[in-house]
C-alpha cells in the first residue's frame, strides 16, 4: 500500500526516542530491556530496521537485565469499519 497505514498512529502517538518513531524502538529500566519491532517492515539481514536491532542488542548488559522482543502491528485506525468490529 506504500506505507500510509502508519501514518496516522505516527503522528498521535509519541515512543521513546530511537528507531523509527512508533514502529521500532527500545525501551530500557534497570533490569530490563524491551526492544519492539514491526511486522509491518522488512526484517531481512539487510534492512535498517534488521540493522538497528544488531546495534541495540550491542548495547544491552546482558548479565544485568532481561531482554524482551516484541514484534507488533500498530492497531489504531481512523476507519469505521463496521463489519469488523467482532474481530476488533
């Protein structure tokens, strides 16, 4: 579709800094480490979401913290699609 679909959860919601806004990013705590990622982008060896997550894994201190991966879709959308709303 080229993209628009993120468009709107870009531009409402804010994420913590890094990344690419809504659709990857890390957040980290003492003890943990959660880093999202998007099934909405490329994950192959050679994309810069892919990229990003080799250098953030760098950065953890994995004798201190737990790391938790999450792969996600954001789920906000502006359309009222009616038909839909038992899967919503």
């Amino acid at each position: 579709s080229g993209g628009e679909c993120g468009v709107i959860v870009s531009k409402r919601f804010q994420m913590p800094r890094g990344g690419n806004g809504v659709f990857w990013y890390r957040q980290e705590t003492p003890l943990l480490t959660t880093i999202v990622l998007s099934s909405e982008h490329d994950l192959r060896p050679s994309s810069p979401q892919y990229q990003w997550l080799e250098k953030e894994l760098q950065l953890v201190h994995t004798t201190d913290q737990w790391i938790i991966v999450e792969i996600h879709r954001p789920l906000y959308m502006n359309q009222a699609l009616w038909s839909e709303n038992n899967v919503g």
